[in-house]
C-alpha cells in the first residue's frame, strides 16, 4: 500500500515540474546594450559592419511608441517602414531590426511571430557574437516555452558551436529541460548532472529546480537509488515538507523501511506530517513496525481533530492498532463502530472473537450473531465456534455442542469444532453425574 502511495506521489511530481522551470529573460533593447555590442571582442575573423545611427533612430523610434505609449501597432508599423528599405542596410542593421520586432511580439505574448524574428537575426551574417549567442539562447528558451523541445536543442548546440569558453550551467539545464520533455531521459541525465557536478566544484549551492529536474530523470529512468540521494540533498538544502514526506516513500520502495518509519518520525516532529494520507501512512508504519500504540494515538488524535475521517477503512485500522497494543478497552468500541459501517459480518466477527478473549460472553454471542446476519465471511465457521466456547463458559453445555456441531460444517474450522465438541460433551457428561450424585443424596 506504501509503494502505491508513493508512486503516485512521486508520478504526481514528475509531471508538473518540467514547464515551472524555465525563465525567459527580459529582451529590452537599449542604447547602452547597442553600444555594448559594439564594443564586444569577437573572433579576429569576423569582421562586422557598423550600425549607422540613423537606423538605430529609427529603431529607437519604434521601441518608445511600444514603451512608453503602448502602442504596439506604431511600433511595428514604424518598423516595417524601416523593413522595407532593408536592401539598403546591412547585416548588422538588419539583425538589430528584427530584434526589435522580435522584443516587440514578445512583450505583446505573440511568441510566433517572435520566434520568427529572432530566427531572422541569426541568419544575418556578420553579427557581433555575443549577440548572436545572446539571441539563440533567448530562441532556445521560447522554443521550450512553446513546446519544441527540438529547436531547443538545436539552438543550443549553434550556441555551442560559437562558445569558446566553458559551457554556463544554465545551458546545460535548458538542455537537460529538453531531452527530458522530450523523453530523451539518458541525455537529459547527463546534462542536468554535469550542470550541478561543477556548480557544486565551484562552491555553489545546486537550485532547487535542478534538482527537482534531476530527481524526475532519475525517476523516469527506473533508478530509485538516485531518486532518493537526490531527495536527500532537497532535504537537507531545502528542507521542504513535500521532500520529508517524498524521501520516506522512497526509502520505503527500496525497502529500507527502518530509514522510512525514521524520517517519517522526523517530519511529524517538525509538523510535516498534516495530511490524511501522510498520517495513515505514518501509522500503518508503527503498526508494522511494531509500536501500535504510537500509531493508534496518532489516528485517534487525528480524527478528534477532524483531519482524519471516521470511516471504516480508518476505523477498522484504529481498532486492529489498539488490539496489536493490548488496548482491548480502547479497541472494542472502535471496532463496533466500523463494524455499523460494514455490509459484511468479517469486522462483527473479529469482535466477537475479541469479546470472547475478554470473557464478555454474552456480548460475544451478540456480536457473533450480528456478523451470522450479515454474512459473506472468510471464516464462516469462526462465529459458531466462537458462539460455542462462550455457551460453554456460561455453562449452557447442550447449546454450546450444538453451536460446535455448526462449526464443525465448515472445513476451516472443523478440526477445532472436534476437539471442543468433544471436550464439551466431556463436560457435560461429569456435569450431569455430579448433579446426578447430588440428587442421589
């Protein structure tokens, strides 16, 4: 029950983390960002041509009218005026036209039509390199946003061809990002680890999203192991209540059910466990870990709060915890609750069964005729059984031999029904001689 839980849980976490962590960075477009441009080193090979003020007026001209005005219609229609004498400009120009578009559509959220322009400035050749980098990093961004996983990846490796540096751990988890919306899980994998190895060599703390991303790779490609090594590292970075609760699932799907029970424990201490499903699952792990009466308290208290509803599934817990603690007092009146909520006679059995151990014989034979009413037991012969060892001890020996004589019918309980029959029938008989004797004097 524990794994199902936990494999809904953690089926629930896969899915929604992949869209949450992609951030597209502002695109304004300055006259300070042109001049850096300018002034960025490039390789000695590309030689690029000068962006002529004039044009960059003209630019300018459209981004206020979409700034400051709002008027996002002025601004492309100003923008296609310098479009159509685009023969007359160059590379450079026509890059930095079509980024204006392109930050223009994008601040309208019509992301195709951005698409369409920023693809435009990387086909104009020759570009300044950092901005040739700094927009198809933006291309792979929106691409993820958009759901073309593909192009992502794509833009990123022309990006990689340009680099001659050290690869930034940010591209390294938008790839990652991508192979895994694209179920590429493997390459998904080595890119997120790399991104994190060496911001971890660096001394830097891992974000909480790369670790997220990594915990579902690992977890789409079947390795528990890595699954829960990572939730460790949430744990202790982040210390959220969800990781508590994820980390106990997972060292319960590797079996390791000691480590589950103590960081369950832990976050129960530290008010984590809240829910109706975290605290069920916290005491089905007492219960089976031997400290019922741990468990028991905890849905007692849960259900007094409200947090933890009184039906027969909790019930019929609550009263099989206090019976494992030896809490018969504590136990029966549970058990006759969810046993009102049964159509079936199995939980009236149990509390016979219960009733009977306690030597309440009379409430015994009530509960066993309840669970005789309802019907459709595992062990129908256990209630005669039962209705006949409480007849005994009440010294009703003739209506206990023929409550054996029913249990003796059914093949589970037959061997036992024997055996009491006879001794009953022993009883009797001497019962009968003494009062015989009695007589006689």
């Amino acid at each position: 029950m524990m794994k199902k839980q936990t494999n809904k849980l953690l089926s629930a976490i896969t899915f929604a983390i992949a869209s949450a962590t992609v951030t597209v960075p502002s695109m304004v477009v300055s006259t300070e960002a042109v001049a850096q441009e300018q002034r960025a080193s490039d390789r000695p090979t590309r030689r690029v041509p000068t962006l002529r003020s004039k044009v960059y007026e003209q630019l300018s001209r459209a981004q206020t009218a979409a700034d400051e005005a709002g008027n996002v219609e002025e601004a492309i229609a100003i923008l296609k005026e310098v479009e159509e004498k685009s023969s007359s400009m160059n590379s450079y120009e026509k890059a930095m036209m079509y980024n204006f578009f392109g930050f223009i559509y994008y601040n309208n959220e019509d992301y195709d039509m951005a698409l369409e322009s920023f693809e435009k400035v990387v086909d104009q050749q020759p570009i300044p390199e950092r901005f040739e980098m700094t927009t198809l990093f933006s291309l792979a961004q929106l691409h993820l946003m958009q759901g073309n996983y593909s192009r992502t990846i794509e833009f990123l490796e022309r990006w990689e061809a340009i680099n001659t540096g050290v690869i930034p751990p940010k591209n390294k988890v938008l790839k990652a990002q991508a192979y895994y919306q694209n179920k590429q899980y493997a390459e998904a994998r080595d890119w997120i680890t790399q991104a994190i190895v060496e911001h971890e060599a660096e001394g830097m703390l891992p974000d909480e999203g790369w670790l997220i991303l990594q915990r579902a790779i690992f977890y789409e490609l079947k390795q528990p192991e890595q699954v829960k090594d990572v939730l460790v590292k949430l744990v202790k970075l982040y210390s959220e209540p969800k990781y508590w609760i994820q980390l106990a699932g997972m060292y319960g799907e590797l079996g390791e059910e000691r480590k589950q029970l103590a960081i369950m424990e832990s976050a129960y201490q530290q008010g984590y466990v809240e829910s109706a499903a975290d605290i069920f699952n916290l005491a089905q792990l007492y219960y089976y870990h031997r400290a019922p009466f741990k468990g028991a308290l905890l849905m007692e208290q849960a259900m007094n709060d409200g947090v933890l509803e009184s039906n027969l599934r909790n019930l019929k817990f609550l009263g099989q915890s206090w019976t494992l603690a030896k809490e018969q007092d504590k136990a029966i009146p549970v058990m006759m609750q969810a046993a009102e909520l049964s159509e079936d006679g199995e939980i009236d059995a149990q509390v016979a069964q219960i009733l009977l151990n306690e030597e309440r014989f009379e409430e015994a034979i009530e509960a066993a005729d309840r669970a005789i009413e309802k019907g459709e037991m595992r062990n129908p012969g256990l209630v005669y059984l039962i209705k006949g060892m409480s007849l005994y001890n009440m010294k009703q020996y003739a209506l206990a031999l023929n409550q054996l004589a029913e249990a003796e019918a059914h093949d589970k309980s037959r061997a036992m029904a024997r055996q009491w029959k006879q001794f009953v029938q022993s009883e009797k008989d001497q019962a009968e001689r003494l009062a015989a004797e009695l007589d006689a004097e």
